[in-house]
C-alpha cells in the first residue's frame, strides 16, 4: 500500500474519532459519556446515549475504553472531557473517597456517597440502575471441588499451589488485592499475574490460572462454569451500578436527567450478565445490544 493511502486512511480514521467526541455540530457535544474499558460500561454507556438522543434535543460524544481510573479524574479537570460516566458505590465509597467498608448496607453506601461527591467533587449520583457488579474470587469448578474451596478464607491451605491472575488495576486498590489480602491475612506464595479483564475468564476455564477477580454480572461466569468463592469475610463493599454525572451538566440540561432515571432499577444481574455475554462471547456490538434492550423496554422506538 502506497505510503499517500496509509496516510489518508489514518487521516480518515482520526477525523471519525473527533466527530464521534464532539458530535455532529463540529465542535464538544452538548454531553460527552465516558466509560472503563469493559463491555459493562460500554454496553449501559450506550444506553445512555441512546437515551438522551431519544428524550432530548442534545448532541452525545462517546469517550469509551478508558482505563479503569480514568473517568472520575477526566470528570474532576477543571475543563471536564466527560459529564458522566457508570460507576459502582462501593468504588465510590472505599476505593474514591477511602472509607473502610465495615459491612453497611448498600443503601447505607449509596447515601454516603450520594452526599459526599456534590460536597467534595461536584458529582451527582443518579439512582441505581437495579444490578451490583461485585468483585468475587473465582476458580474453575472442578478445580474448586478437587481442593474443597467454597469460600476464599480456604484459600489459605492452597496459598502455596496456586497461581492467580488479576487485572491490573486490582492489584493496586484498597478494595482489591492489598486490602484483600489484609482482610483475610494472607498472600498467595506466588505473585499474582496481570490479566486484560476480557481475557482472565478464558484463562482460568483453561486451566491456565487457579483463581481470578471475576466480575459478578460477567455471563462468562456461568457460561464457562466457574465457581464464586463465598466472601466469607464481607471483605467486598456492596457495588450498585449508578450514573455519576456533573451537577452542573445536570442544571444545565435537565432532561437528560430525565432520560438517564428511566434505567433506574431497569436492569438485574442476571439481565446484564446476558447482556455482557452477547459483547463478549457472542461478538455482537455494544450499541446493538444496548438499542434492542432499549426497545425492549419501550425506552425507545
């Protein structure tokens, strides 16, 4: 290929970035939707979108597949790149404003950090949209069963013998590997691996890793049957799945509020533990999965 046609399909490909960021009137879009780098966030970041098409005459950008910490630091700059993305309160509350989680409710959680964020970054929780997408530890079943693990204190006789696999940003946060590993006052003997999310539950189906930090509404779960380890601690803080949005994108455009609530309480784990299984395993894309739930639902036409 001629080095003048490598240069316009790259020219091509970076124009279509900045459209789809700034939307159709050539500059920021009205509202730009963020989102981690999992099919989760991409999937409901969609909905969203769709949603305020739908509902409101306002233009939407799309800055998805960002690392994990990304969003609330882009939400936090004094000229924001994003007005709201999909977060989980227990990340909220441990791993964002560094409480310790000492088993409150998920009601308890979410008012904590409903009132903590307008105070201390101008960030408005919206209401939950009806799944909590946990962390657990979890192992391929038959692998559980040989050693007779249920729980993840029964790790601790099996420290030595397994090898585990966290995606990265796991290994670095209080409500992850560290503060895990304090809860139940041990260490695997070897150093724990770093996985991509999308790639750790294919690894331990395949016997290449014993114990992974899987993610509750992941439909790879129980597709590929592997075994959560009961939380017998209560290590793990609730994680309900809500909107956290710029108050003052929030004041400025209040039907976007409107059409982001008509998710609250829409969605179970099993729901999008269905719906991440189509992303993921059956290849569909995250916007056709998101619009025919949408439609679903009569959210939209």
């Amino acid at each position: 290929m001629k080095p003048q046609r490598i240069l316009l399909i790259i020219t091509v490909v970076a124009l279509v970035a900045v459209a789809v960021y700034f939307g159709a009137r050539g500059r920021r879009a009205d509202i730009v939707i963020g989102g981690k780098n999992f099919a989760e966030q991409t999937i409901i970041g969609e909905m969203a979108a769709l949603l305020i098409e739908a509902k409101t005459d306002l233009t939407v950008g799309r800055k998805f597949d960002l690392a994990p910490n990304l969003p609330i630091q882009l939400i936090r700059k004094k000229n924001p790149e994003i007005d709201l993305f999909l977060d989980y309160t227990g990340t909220g509350y441990v791993d964002i404003l560094q409480n310790e989680y000492r088993g409150q409710t998920p009601e308890e959680i979410y008012q904590h950090v409903k009132r903590a964020y307008p105070k201390q970054f101008g960030l408005e929780w919206l209401s939950p949209l009806g799944f909590k997408n946990t962390y657990t530890m979890t192992m391929r079943r038959d692998r559980a069963e040989q050693l007779g693990i249920d729980k993840i204190s029964d790790l601790i006789a099996h420290k030595g013998a397994l090898k585990a696999a966290f995606d990265p940003s796991f290994l670095d946060r209080n409500d992850g590997y560290p503060g895990l590993c304090k809860a139940y006052g041990f260490k695997f003997d070897h150093t724990p691996g770093q996985l991509a999310i999308g790639m750790m539950y294919a690894q331990c189906r395949d016997g290449q890793v014993d114990v992974i930090d899987a993610f509750s509404t992941d439909g790879r779960i129980e597709r590929f049957d592997l075994k959560v380890l009961d939380d017998d601690k209560k290590f793990f803080p609730p994680y309900d799945a809500a909107f956290v949005v710029r108050a003052e994108t929030l004041r400025k455009y209040p039907k976007a509020r409107e059409a982001l609530e008509l998710l609250a309480g829409k969605l179970d784990n099993k729901t999008m533990g269905r719906l991440n299984y189509a992303v993921d395993e059956e290849h569909r894309s995250e916007r056709d999965v998101a619009k025919e739930f949408l439609k679903s639902q009569d959210l939209i036409p």
